[in-house]
C-alpha cells in the first residue's frame, strides 16, 4: 500500500474506536486511547509510512508469502471473528483447506513484537521520574503505533500473502495500490506542505467534494461494524489473529488477482480486462479496506487495554500497600495498650528503687562532710544514683505518653483503615479485579 493509503487506513482506524459501539467494559479505555490519540495526529503520515521510507524491510516485515503445497493433503484455516469480510469471502473460496507453505515473510512476528513493545514503552514512561533520559515520549510512542499501523495495513493487501511473481516487477501489485491511493487523495484535502491532512472540525481527514465511493463505505462501515473484542475462535494473541488475516489475505489474492493465467503474464493492461477489475475491484478494496481498519483499530486497542490493566494493576497494588500500613499501625497500637500499664507499673517500681538509692547516698555525703572526711567519692555516687533515677523517671514519661497516644489515636486509626479497605474493594470492584483472601487487608 502506499503513503496516503496507509495514513488515512490509521486516522480511519482511530475514527473507529472512536465512533463504533465498543464493548461496555472497554469503552472508557477506548475514549481515553482516542483522547490520547488526538495530540499527536499529525505524525500519522510520516510515521504510517516510516517503515518503506526509513526502515526498507519490505521484502521481510510487510509481506508473509503463501504458495500451494504438493506435499501435503490440506493445511488448516484459522476460525476468524465473523465480522471480517475477508473470512467471509475465504470461506466460499474454493482454495479454502488446500494445502500451502510460507515461502516467504515475517509480517505476524512484526507486528506481534511491535504491538508488545508499545505496551513496554507505557509501562517504562509510567515507571520512571519525568525528565530521566530513558523515558519514551509521547510523540514517539504515538509514532510507533502509526508505524505499527502500516504491518497491520499491509497484511490485508492480498499480493503482500501470495507467493505468485507477476510480471514487470510485480507492476500489477503496484498498480492495485495507486487505485488505492489515488482514491484516497481524491477524496480527502491534504496539506502537503505540512505532510498531513486538513482536518474536519471532529479531526478526521477532511472530504473533498467528491468523495470516492469505497471511502464513503468505509467511512460507513467503520462506524456501523459490530467490534468483535475476541481475536476470533482460533486466535489467543496478535500473532495468530495476524496469522489468520493472512492466510484469508492469500485466499482473496485469488478474487482480486485470478490465478487462471500465468502470473508472468498478467500486466496491468491485461489485468484492467479481467472480470475481477472490471466487475468486482471496488467491492474487494471494499473488502480489503474496511478489515484493515478493523485489525488496526482491534490490535490497538488491545495493545493499549494491556498497558492500561496493567496499569490499574500498579494503582490498586499502591492502595493495597496504604491499607496494609494502616492495619499494622493498629496492631502497634493495640500492643501498647495491652502491655503498657503493666509495664508503666514495674518501671514507677524502679523509679520508687532508684530514688531511695538517691537518699541514701545523699545520707553518706552529708556524713562524710559533717566528718570532714574527702566528699569527692560519695558526690560520684550521688550523681551516678541521680542519673539512674533521671532515666527510669523518663522511660515512665515516655510510656506514659506512648499509652496515651495509642489511647487518643486508636479509633482514628480504625476509621482510616477502614477507610483505606474501602477505597481498595472499590477500585478493584471499578476495576473488575478479583481480591483473593491472601491481598485483601481486611483478612491482615
Ligand atoms: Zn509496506
């Protein structure tokens, strides 16, 4: 695909998890991806079309070639979301179940690595102080899912999974995709200057008058489409989901491209007389667009609602820790109150020892210097006794004190802990996380 395809295919992607009937539970997510989303549009072109134009790895990353296998009887067709049109069509194709090989290709490991590493970059700007030199930008992360984008995109463009060579450097191909792109930039006002699209007062693509017919379709569908949250009955992750559009990807190669001739010998100007041109082209770009914005806006969204669980985790995990300081705050309390007063007895006991030491050495000085004998002695055992009863006096004061603190403090320290349990049974609750017995506070 190419330039403006593949950013408008990302701003429509955006629209759809914008504008579809999310499922309930991750709506709050989606709005605040889309929020997210909004400062950092305008990178859309550049960054959807970084990987042809910086990183060059087409002939690895964006396609995963697929050619039939003589060897084998049949091969296995993933189970898909029914939403996708091109599961629709592969399903009434009669090379559904026919044996095939990748020869070629590493878009599903791309776009699987891509999307996990979109979450990492959440989670090391999350972790780390603002301002440290490790941390990710936003604008850059926002470039990453556009770039990730243009794998996805590319996975739906039947030529990018069939392993067939056509003629002239694979001119057919290209042709297909400046349909494509002509079709886009017709129907949208671009500021090329500024490498991005005019925008619509919502900051979508803004339409030209004439609006080509397939992109008002999509336009259409994007909004109107079921949002199927599961990867699909076959698929647990981005990579088998990935897998999947590929192997349907390679089935409509055959619709979009017939396979009833050579491929060295398929041109554009003989491809432009066929019936798959001429009768059914817009209904398959059709096809091909509106699941590539579905799969974009799909793998997206989960890569986000990954980093935000995650998140949610790491806050409840913060609130979980308060309440457990409160709990062992009473504990501490709670101890004091029961060993205190015994312990304040035993040490007024000391105290009452200490000071009839004191009297006695002051008996002995006075005796001593009524005798006129050397006083220097006794004075240092009248101050060594003195010190001994200064400390216990003060070890009864500070128990003193300590009881009555845990005294004035202890229903205090029951309501804010009772208080931190709620706050952490109803953020789980708002988060739809499970407390086991073993994390509740409460159970401390
Ligand atoms: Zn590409």
């Amino acid at each position: 695909m190419k330039k403006y395809t593949h950013a408008w295919l990302a701003m429509m992607a955006m629209k759809r998890i914008e504008k579809s009937a999310i499922p309930e539970d991750k709506k709050s997510d989606a709005k605040a991806l889309v929020k997210w989303f909004k400062d950092y549009r305008d990178f859309v072109i550049s960054g959807s079309w970084y990987p042809d134009s910086v990183f060059k790895d087409m002939s690895s990353s964006h396609i995963v070639k697929y050619e039939p296998d003589k060897t084998k009887e049949s091969s296995y067709f993933r189970r898909m979301p029914e939403t996708l049109g091109l599961y629709q069509m592969g399903l009434t194709s009669d090379k559904l179940g026919d044996a095939f090989k990748i020869t070629k290709g590493n878009l599903c490991d791309r776009v699987e690595s891509f999307a996990e590493s979109l979450i990492d970059s959440f989670k090391i700007l999350d972790s780390e102080a603002s301002g440290e030199p490790i941390v990710p930008s936003c604008n850059h992360i926002a470039m990453r899912f556009f770039i990730l984008s243009h794998y996805i995109a590319d996975c739906h463009m039947p030529l990018h999974c069939d392993g067939r060579s056509f003629a002239n450097s694979n001119a057919v191909h290209g042709f297909i995709e400046e349909q494509w792109d002509d079709m886009v930039r017709e129907s949208y006002q671009i500021d090329e200057d500024n490498n991005r699209f005019f925008y619509d007062p919502e900051g979508y693509p803004l339409k030209s008058e004439t609006v080509h017919p397939v992109v008002e379709a999509v336009e259409k569908e994007l909004v109107n489409r079921e949002f199927v949250w599961p990867w699909g009955p076959d698929c647990k992750n981005t990579w088998d989901y990935m897998s999947g559009i590929s192997q349907y990807s390679y089935l409509m190669a055959s619709r979009l491209v017939p396979d009833d001739r050579k491929p060295k010998d398929i041109t554009p100007a003989s491809y432009k007389k066929t019936d798959a041109y001429k009768e059914h082209f817009d209904e398959y770009t059709t096809i091909i667009l509106n699941d590539a914005v579905e799969s974009i806006a799909k793998v997206w969204l989960h890569a986000w609602c990954r980093y935000r669980d995650w998140w949610r985790g790491c806050e409840l995990a913060g609130l979980k820790a308060e309440a457990r300081a409160m709990v062992s705050e009473i504990a501490k309390a709670e101890k004091i109150i029961a060993e205190h007063p015994a312990m304040i007895t035993g040490l007024e006991a000391k105290a009452a020892e200490a000071l009839a030491k004191v009297e006695v050495k002051e008996a002995a000085l006075k005796a001593a210097r009524d005798a006129g004998r050397s006083t220097k002695t006794k004075e240092n055992e009248l101050a060594s006794a003195e010190n001994a009863l200064a400390k216990v006096r003060l070890k009864v004061e500070e128990s003193k004190e300590a009881l009555q603190y845990a005294l004035d403090s202890i229903n205090d320290l029951k309501a804010l802990s009772a208080a931190a349990a709620l706050k952490v049974a109803r953020k789980a609750k708002e988060y739809g996380i499970s407390l086991d017995d073993q994390d509740d506070p409460d159970a401390v």
